[in-house]
C-alpha cells in the first residue's frame, strides 16, 4: 500500500474537529494556502439547493417523535403545555438551517441566504401538507398557518 492511501485513511478515519485542527495547522504553515482555501470554502457555503434545503428541514421535522416533544417539554421548568413542547422541539430542529441562513448573509452571500430561506419555507410547507400524525404534521397543520400569519419575530440577519 502506497504512502499517499496510508495518508488519505489516517484524514478520513479523523474526526470532524480532527480535521479542522489538521487544517488549521497546515494553513498555518502554509500561509499562500489561505487564499485557496477561503476560495472553496466560499465556493462549498455558496452552493446551496433549495429543494435540497427543504427536504432536508421536512425530513427533520418528520422525525420528530413523541417522546423528542416530551424531552423537550421536561426541560422547562413548571407545566408545559404539549402544543408548546412540540413548537419548541420543531424550533429546535428547524434551528441548524436558521443559522445557516444567518451565516451566509452575514457573509455577503446574499443569494445562498435567500435560497436556504426558501429552502425552510418550502420544507416547513411540505410538512403543513402532509398526512395526519406527529410524523406528517396534522396537530401543526393549522398551528403553522396561525403562527405565521400572527407571529411578531426578531428580524432575520
């Protein structure tokens, strides 16, 4: 076996934070690399697929179980109302994808803040029509409607 296979395995069997370490380290070493790596970095945040986006938020919001809402409502204190305890397990999957677009138009990446925003909306829809059940959304169906339409909310970076 090759030198270089022996490299590749030792990068892929690091863990997330691994790599970035290895990373940071070499562009540290190697400074003429930053520019190179701040342009793929910027290439990879700025292809975002808004069907991609909304599969991925309505795949996650289907995987909501009962007991991820029970779990949430334990850990407030005092008496959570169910209906609560699923808007906040909902925001809580739905968050990952709001930083997201928060990141990219913080950035300048207007574009790809938009189309992941489109991507949530359209994944958060595909929820609102789906079948009934706490996996395809009938106790959310009007709670989403109501909620957007009335909710008064921080501006979006």
């Amino acid at each position: 076996m090759s030198v270089r296979k022996v490299q590749a395995k030792v990068l892929d069997a690091l863990s997330p934070t691994e790599q970035a370490a290895v990373l940071a380290d070499l562009l540290t070493a190697h400074p003429q690399l930053v520019e190179d790596a701040d342009r793929l970095a910027s290439a990879y945040l700025e292809h975002v697929d808004r069907g991609d986006v909304a599969g991925e938020v309505a795949g996650t919001l289907r995987s909501l179980t009962v007991e991820d809402v029970w779990e949430r409502g334990r850990q407030e204190p005092g008496f959570v109302h169910e209906n609560e305890a699923a808007w906040m397990a909902a925001e809580e999957a739905v968050q990952p994808y709001l930083d997201d677009m928060r990141r990219a138009a913080a950035l300048g990446m207007h574009t790809t803040a938009r189309e992941t925003c489109w991507g949530i909306v359209r994944g958060l829809y595909e929820c609102r029509k789906s079948g009934p059940g706490l996996r395809g959304g009938s106790g959310t169906r009007g709670g989403l409607h109501r909620r957007a339409r009335g909710a008064r909310s921080a501006p979006i970076a």
